[in-house]
C-alpha cells in the first residue's frame, strides 16, 4: 500500500492523494477508526462504493454451529462470529438529483488524511456530477477516546461554479445487503471469517426532531444494540429537514439551494451501545444521554479532548527512528491503532483484528497477551489492565472447560469472543494450553512494567493461582522425576501436539514458580482460592523439575521432544505462490517435517531469556532461522528482536521493516479483513526490547543497538510511575528521568542511577561482525540497511 504513489511517507499521518478502488478494502482497514468499544472501519461517507463494510461493537457477537464430519467428546459446539452492526456513517448527497458517486462524473481531486495526534480521519474531494455541476465535498471523522459510546462527522458541501440543489441523507442503517461479516473473494483461507448473513432483529425504532434511534437484537445469542444519531445543520436560508424510520433504517434528510460559494454545514452525532441483559428503555436511554453529552461538547469540545488524550499518550508512548523514515510511520501507525483497539474496550477482548475488519470471525487470541499488552502496560496501563481483567471475567468457562478435559484449574480458549472455546480444529485449538501461560505471563510483566500492587493482589493471583493448576493437571513427573507436559501445540502452527514443546515447558515453568511465590505474599487472598501449602509445594517441585529438551549432537534446542529429527521441509522444491504453506499442503505433511510457521523457540528465548546461555541463543537462533518461513504475522518482530540481541543488527532491521509495513504494504495479502495487531504491536517490540534492548526481569535493562542506517532511536517509556526517555544513537545512549522518582536502571549490565535532575549518558556498544544466516529459499526478508537494493 504505502509503495503505491497515491501514499506518501510522512510521519505523524496516513495520507492518500488519490483513490484507488482497487485497494478500497485495503484501505478501509488502514483509515478504520475506534476506542476498542466501537470501530468504524474506513468507509468512504456516501457508503458506495465500498470493499468491505464493516461498524462493530467489541463482544458483539452470533453464535452459529460448528459443523463436525464426525463428532468426538469434548469438541465446541458453537462458533462466534463478529457481527456488522448498525452502521452509522452514511452521509449521503445528491446534486441536482445526481447521487454523489466516485465512480460517475469527474473526479478532481481526492485526498484522505489519518492523522496520529489529533486522532482525526478527514477527506477533501473535488468533484464534476454527470449533469456538470462542481461541487467540494470535505469531511472529518472521529470515534471518541474519551466519551466511549461516541463518534461524530463533520461533513461540509461547497458549490464551487453554479446554484445546485442538495440533499443530504444522514443515515442508520442494519441489515446493509452485502453487509455480512465475509470478506468477499476470501476463497478457503482459514483466515477469513464466517457469512453469518443479516443477523439482526428489529425491536424498536423511532425520531423526534434530528434524533433517531434503531435497537435490534441478535437472532442467536440474544445481544441487544442500539444505534442512535442527532444532527446540528449550518445552511443558509431555506433549509428543511425531514426525520423518517423504520425497523432497518433511520433518516434525517438535509434540503438546501446553494448558490456559488455557499456551504452546508453538518454535524453528525452517533452513539453505539449494547448489553446482554439490559432492557430496551434502559439501552435507549442510555444512547440518549451519550448523545446528550456528546451535543454538549459540541464538534469543538470533541476535537480539543481527542488532542488532550493523545498528547498525553504520546509523551508516555511515542517512539522517533531517524533514519527510516517508512518504519517511522509505521510505527506511529501501529501505535495509534493499538490505542484504538484497547483504550475503551472494558472488560471485552482485544481481538487480534481489533475493530478494524472481520478477519478470523473478530475472534481474540494469545497474540493480545504476548504481543499487544506489553505496549499497552507502558503507554496505556488501564487497558492493558482492562485486558487482563476480562480474562478473569472469563474464568468460570476456563475452569468449566478444563474439567470437561478432565483437568484441574483453568484452560482458557485458543480463539473466543466471549470465553468459550471457538476452535473446531482441537489440535491447533484445544491442545495450546501455552495460552494459559501467556495469560500468567502478560500478568507478571504487567506488575513488572508498573509495579501495580493492587493489580498483582485483586487480578494477577487468581490468573496465576487457576493456570498453575492447570499445569500440575496436564504434566507429570517421569520415572526420572523430570515434570514433563506432553500432547500439546506450542506457538508454532506447523507443528502440533508434541511432548514438551520448549516454549510450553518454559512458559509453564514462570507460570507455577510466580504462582508459588505471589500464593505466600498474598496469603489471605490465596486461602480464599482454596491453596494450600501441598499445593505450593507441587507447583514449586514442578518447577524446579521441569523437562527441557536438548539435542546434545546438534548443540541446539529442539522445538519439542524429536523435532530435530523430523525430515527437513523442501524448501528449493517449494513456489513462491505456494506461500503461505498452509493453503497449499495438509497439516499432515507440514507435522512431521522441520519447518516453522512462526517463531517458537526463538520466541521462548525472548520471553524467558534466563533460560538460555548466550552460545544457546546464537546456535538456536542460527539452526531455526534456517527453517521458519514466516507465514504468520506473529514471526518478524520476534526474529528481529532475537537478531538483535545476538548480534545480527542488519538482519534485526530486515525483520523490524516486515513487522512495520506488514499492513501498509499488505504482505500477507490479507489487509482487507482488518489489520494485523500484532504485528503492528510488533513493530514496537522489534524496537524497544529488540534495538533498544529492554528486558524487565526484576531490574530494568537496556542493552541498545543500532543497525547502520538507523542515526538515533529514541523511546519514551512510562515505567513504575515514572516517565523515562531513552535516547540512543551509534556513540552514546542518553537515559533522562522525565518525571517521577529516582529509578535504577541497568545499561549493557552496569547499573545506573537515574533522577529528574541529571541525565546519564553511555557509550553504545558496537557488536562484533556477525556471520549471516540463511533462510530457507525465497523467504529472507527484504533488506532494509546497508544491504538494501
């Protein structure tokens, strides 16, 4: 996307200078709006044409079955599939009774424009109708961040060389045909989404003056929504309006004569909300006081408190690359997104699409824990806290879940919406218990990143208490006394159900030692959860005991038990078009061969770096990037970081620049679903503990790199109540205490000293000439450094 000429690089904004229809799907995920309660993605405002529409409401979800040739014990029953809302974009013109279309006419000019401080996605059009009247369209889009339940469009018509007649339609509208969840011209890619069709069930509608509501509920699962709009005209004399609904459609028609230079002014008002046990009156009226406070503000007010709550972010959040200007933007662009799809969520999942599209039926995955809550406990903690109180919401049904296994403790669900098991293929779903530990383990870096006690004692302990229990369930102690989990799937999606997969043992093993430790601190909260001290002990022998695996002959560590011994994928035999593997070979085959999805091992080297030796991460980094193809969007910035830290700074920024433009330049072809959130929360890991080298395993450690083209890299980080800037550049790295009290740090292994007062500079260290690695055929990254084309 970003390489087509109609996007420049700039780097605190998206811009379009032209439209494509070609990539207008791709687009509407780029330009989506949201605060993790609602998302709209980025259609254009007269709805027509459009790829993939899309208004969603974070939990709101229908149930359908999953279809099973034969059934087995314990499979889930029902999917959940994200449903499209009631849409309330629409703004649509006529002039001189021609409907305002890009696709007819002439069009002049048109321009859009997402920008990342003010939280703001305008457009400016010039346009010819049919009938040759010129008009200017320009409009301007918010999804609040601050009132949860709110957006608004400032929509502006100039008559540009004669008297026209205008009508505007502000619409509601459910039920749009064409409007289900499906991405049109997915095909069988998996990663696609469900057609669960038009799902909702009027209940009630009605209007008074610019006011409309809509309420439908979902046929399946019984959710009820509410869509609400109100409208503030500027116009000149002769104005009327008209207000009109009915089951499936709200309208507030805008009639005007314009003559040369004249403008009409609207500002649409649109709320969204919904409850699963909520009565009608009480969610309507709940709509109707958000609009209420949301026409107090005013179109101004809404705009200024967008500006304050992204300032604030940015000083806590922002990160500046000199150097590469694309992975600038990029960045930035994740940075945004990432606050869109978690800010408000509250209590619902952060999905690994976000609010952005519909891409894998809007389901939530580890992804967020491992990947978007570390940004998250820095730049937004509330969130990152809200993410992980959902989980515990959810508990009863992982606990429900893990006893129809036959299991003690909590096994939470591989992909859900609303807690329940979502997966109707039990061995990439049911068999990856690591999600459990990626759950304890978000909660232990969460407490690490803030120091937030009450969290640790009210969230973090029962999180950690019910999947401790769960591992002591699925593992055992062998005739060795070795505690071995076997049957299990790990990160890795090209393998699956092996004994001891490294980053499940690894993973498993922080879970149950953290869990021991937080059960003493908390002693009076861990009775209440039923633990005893036989309990404590197992979790502790189990730790201490916990099974490895080593290949002595290679020096390396085999994914799981056996792995290093499975034949060697061909990869000089394998097309290109024949990526990514698994639309074009069974799961079979992929199984019993060495090749990796998604990085695995070298993931768990990142997570529970103490684990290894530094020769360990080197031999293990150099024998896996041999044989991970990257088919998943999880894979680059974990490599990146890895490269970094054992020295290969070029490859480091290759993977950095795949993490970054993933999206913006649509790599896995896919970006029309919705955006890759993790990878976007990538694109920060590949920088700040990759390249900035930060670690927080009690001390908070930098160990900063920078590959050649790269001149300074600077993060700004709030970290245990304190706000911290790092500024890093080839010669020195700079630590300045923004605000908070003093804190130590460690730089490259030697502790400093930081307060408000002085800052502290280092030398940067300069790692020593790396051999390069080899991928396998075809799959190297594209070189970013001073290796690039």
């Amino acid at each position: 996307m970003i390489t087509h000429p109609a996007y420049t690089v700039e780097p605190w904004c998206l811009r379009e200078t032209g439209l494509h229809l070609d990539l207008l799907a791709q687009s509407e995920s780029l330009f989506a709006l949201g605060n993790g309660h609602m998302g709209w993605r980025g259609n254009l405002d007269e709805g027509d044409p459009h790829g993939v529409p899309g208004s969603y409401l974070a939990g709101v979800y229908e149930s359908r079955p999953l279809p099973y040739a034969e059934i087995g014990f314990g499979y889930p029953e029902a999917g959940q599939t994200v449903v499209n809302v009631t849409n309330g974009k629409p703004i649509r013109l006529l002039v001189n009774d021609h409907p305002f279309d890009v696709r007819y006419g002439e069009l002049r000019s048109h321009e859009r424009v997402l920008d990342f401080r003010s939280g703001l996605l305008s457009r400016s059009v010039e346009w010819v109708s049919p009938g040759g009247q010129a008009i200017a369209v320009r409009s301007t889009r918010l999804v609040s961040l601050v009132q949860r339940s709110m957006a608004a469009i400032h929509f502006e018509i100039e008559s540009l060389g004669s008297t026209i007649s205008v009508v505007l339609q502000s619409e509601l509208v459910a039920n749009e045909i064409g409007s289900s969840a499906f991405a049109p011209d997915a095909g069988d890619d998996p990663r696609s989404t469900a057609d669960i069709g038009s799902v909702l069930v009027g209940e009630q509608h009605e209007h008074h003056d610019l006011r409309a509501y809509l309420l439908h509920s979902t046929a399946v699962s019984g959710l009820r929504v509410v869509a609400a709009m109100d409208h503030a005209v500027d116009a000149p004399d002769g104005v009327r309006t008209i207000t009109e609904t009915s089951p499936d459609l709200a309208r507030v028609s805008v009639m005007v004569t314009l003559a040369p230079g004249q403008r009409l002014r609207l500002v649409k008002y649109v709320a969204h909300g919904w409850s699963g046990v909520r009565s009608r009156p009480a969610l309507r009226d709940q709509a109707a006081a958000a609009l209420s406070a949301a026409v107090h503000s005013g179109w101004d007010g809404l705009v200024s408190e967008q500006r304050a709550y992204l300032d604030d972010f940015w000083a806590r959040a922002d990160v500046e690359v000199d150097g590469d200007e694309a992975v600038q933007q990029a960045v930035r662009f994740g940075q945004f997104h990432i606050l869109q799809a978690a800010s408000r969520a509250e209590g619902r999942a952060i999905a690994a699409k976000g609010l952005t599209g519909p891409g894998y039926d809007g389901h939530a995955f580890w992804d967020t824990e491992i990947f978007v809550l570390p940004l998250l406990s820095h730049a937004c903690p509330a969130a990152a806290v809200d993410a992980l109180r959902w989980r515990r919401s959810i508990l009863p049904l992982a606990l429900e879940r893990a006893s129809q296994l036959g299991l003690a403790g909590a096994a939470f669900p591989w992909r859900t919406i609303a807690g329940h098991e979502c997966s109707g293929y039990w061995p990439a779903g049911t068999a990856a218990f690591h999600v459990g530990a990626d759950v304890a383990a978000a909660a232990i870096r969460h407490v690490d990143a803030t120091g937030d006690l009450v969290f640790e004692r009210d969230v973090a302990l029962e999180l950690l208490v019910q999947t401790a229990r769960l591992w002591c369930s699925l593992g055992h102690h062998d005739t060795q006394g070795q505690f071995r989990i076997d049957g299990v799937t790990g990160p890795d999606e090209y393998s699956a159900v092996a004994d001891n997969n490294v980053y499940t043992n690894l993973m498993a093993q922080q879970n149950l030692a953290a869990a021991a430790e937080l059960a003493l601190k908390y002693p009076v909260q861990a009775g209440r959860l039923r633990v005893t001290a036989p309990e404590i002990a197992a979790w502790r022998g189990a730790a201490t005991a916990m099974y490895v695996p080593w290949d002595e002959a290679l020096g390396v560590h085999p994914q799981a038990d056996g792995f290093t011994h499975h034949q060697v994928w061909d990869f000089a035999a394998t097309a290109p078009e024949q990526y990514p593997l698994l639309l074009h070979f069974h799961y079979f085959d992929l199984y019993r061969k060495q090749v990796v999805k998604q990085a695995d091992l070298v993931l768990a080297m990142y997570l529970r770096p103490e684990a290894f030796t530094a020769e360990q991460k080197a031999r293990n980094f150099a024998y896996y990037e041999a044989i991970t193809v990257r088919d998943s969007s999880l894979s680059a910035c974990v490599q990146s970081v890895l490269a970094a830290e054992t020295g290969h700074i070029e490859l480091a920024h290759d993977y950095l620049g795949e993490a970054a433009l993933l999206d913006l330049n649509d790599l896995e072809h896919n970006t029309r679903s919705g955006l890759h959130l993790a990878a976007l929360a990538g694109t920060w890991i590949a920088l700040v503990p990759g390249l900035g080298g930060l670690r927080e395993h009690g001390t908070v450690s930098f160990s900063p790199r920078l590959p050649e083209r790269l001149t300074r890299l600077a993060i700004n980080l709030a970290v245990r109540g304190r706000l911290l800037r790092v500024e890093i550049t080839h010669e020195q790295t700079l630590y300045r205490l923004v605000k908070g009290e003093p804190l130590e740090v460690s730089h490259d292994g030697t502790i400093i000293q930081l307060n408000v007062a002085e800052p502290v500079r280092c030398p940067t260290s300069q790692p020593a000439t790396i051999t390069t690695l080899h991928q396998p055929a075809g799959r190297a990254p594209t070189r970013r450094g001073r290796d690039a084309p």
